[in-house]
C-alpha cells in the first residue's frame, strides 16, 4: 500500500489531494488498495501498465 500525503494525485480521480488529516489519507491509501487501482503515476511519467508496441511506442 503507497502512503498517500498532500498534493499526491488522488488513487481514485488523478486530482491533487488536498486534505492534511493523516487519518483521511491513510483511509484513502487502504481502501484505493483493497479495490486494487493502480498507484497513479506523477505528470511526466509513463503509466507503470502502459502497453508498448514496438520502437517503444504506446500502443492503441
């Protein structure tokens, strides 16, 4: 389970967290891992289960 803080991208929509309750946070963090979503990766890099076709393209 990823510890989520303030500002990290929200596991369930992508926007930026807002909250400081540590007990919120750690609540979202568990119940984001017991659905199963993947932990959302920050801007710029490349979504940990993105499918590459060849030459290291993303596929369609």
């Amino acid at each position: 389970m990823r510890i989520l803080k303030t500002g990290d991208p929200c596991p369930f929509c992508g926007q930026p967290i807002l909250t400081k309750d540590p007990h919120a946070l750690r609540l979202l963090a568990a119940i984001a891992d017991i659905v199963g979503l993947p932990e959302p990766g920050k801007e710029g890099e490349p979504h940990e289960r993105e499918v590459r076709g060849p030459g290291g393209r993303a596929s369609e």
